[in-house]
C-alpha cells in the first residue's frame, strides 16, 4: 500500500506527528477508523493482509475494553502483535481511564465491565512491553494543539 502523508497535513494535527516512513508503501491496517478521516489523511485504503507493517488503534481501546473487558483488551493486543511483522509498529492512542466514566452506562454489558476492569489504561504500557513483547516505546504526542475535542491525548509508538 501507498501511504502519503504530506497532502492533508493541517487537517486532524495527529498527521503530523506520524514519520513518513511508517506508511509510505507499507501495509497498514486503522482500527476502529471511524469514517476513515485520518486513513484517507494518510492515503491508506486498508486492503487485507495476512500481516501489517503498520497497525493504528487512535482513540479505540476503551470501546473494546467497555465492550470486551480486560480479555477483550489483551485479545485485542495478542491479535495486534500477531498481524504485525517483525520490525513494524503499533500506533495507539488510549483513551484515559477519566473519559471511561462518561461512557460507562451506554449499555449493561459497558456498565458491568466498567465495574470489572482490572487493567488501567496507565498498565497498557507495561502490558504491551513486558506480556505482549514489543521492544520499544515512544511517546511522539503528548497533547496535540488544534486537534479535535477528544482527541488531544498522548500518543505511543510500540515497536515490535
Ligand atoms: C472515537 S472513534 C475514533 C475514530 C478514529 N480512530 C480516530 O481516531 O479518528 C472510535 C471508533 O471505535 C470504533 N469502535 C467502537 N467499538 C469498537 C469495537 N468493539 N471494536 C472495534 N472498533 C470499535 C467505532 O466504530 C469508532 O470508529
């Protein structure tokens, strides 16, 4: 897959925060994409792979730990690590335990995961690095001025 992410820079700032050299004629998959606003930013139409060089989960992880729980939230990074080639990356941006309690009552199965999370998302880190195997992280945006409300929140590069 082709990815350029020169052309809609400017238009949701979490663009600009991404190397070139993660989707430029990579194989990306974005979880969870919406209606693909950063995707199409990025020039990638997800095709099916057996395996990514790239895989983004921006702003998703609660809905799957609201929905799933605690083994929906590990399943879903087991399945990230496995589609990943070595060498590729893991870009996610998770949303704060604070922001898990404006959703907690949109259904009974939310409300009683909500009450039954073990996994803060401050322990994704240690999760990913020292369970799931990803050798190296870095935080490439802490808070990203003029991006939309909701989505100023650090975002973490996991290295498989
Ligand atoms: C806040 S939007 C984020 C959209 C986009 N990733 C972004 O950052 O601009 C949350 C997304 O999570 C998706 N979603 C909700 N529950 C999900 C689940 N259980 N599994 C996968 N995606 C889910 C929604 O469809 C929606 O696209």
């Amino acid at each position: 897959m082709k990815a350029l992410i020169d052309r809609n820079v400017g238009e949701d700032p979490r663009l600009e925060a991404f190397k070139k050299q993660w989707f430029e004629n990579k194989d990306c998959l974005d979880i969870g994409c919406n209606q693909g606003l950063v995707t199409i930013g990025l020039e990638s139409m997800d095709g099916c792979s057996e395996q990514y060089d790239t895989i983004l989960c921006l702003s998703v992880t609660k809905w799957i730990h609201l929905n799933w729980g605690d083994d929906g939230l590990v399943t879903l990074f087991v399945k990230i690590w496995r589609l990943l080639r070595p060498g590729g990356v893991f870009i996610m941006e998770p949303q704060p335990w604070s922001s898990y309690k404006n959703n907690r009552l949109v259904s009974e199965v939310a409300k009683e995961n909500f009450n039954t999370i073990c996994i803060y998302p401050e322990s994704f880190r240690e999760i990913l690095l020292d369970k799931i195997g990803f050798r190296s992280v870095e935080l490439i945006a802490d808070r990203l001025v003029g991006t939309v409300s909701g989505f100023n929140r650090p975002i973490e590069v996991y290295h498989k």
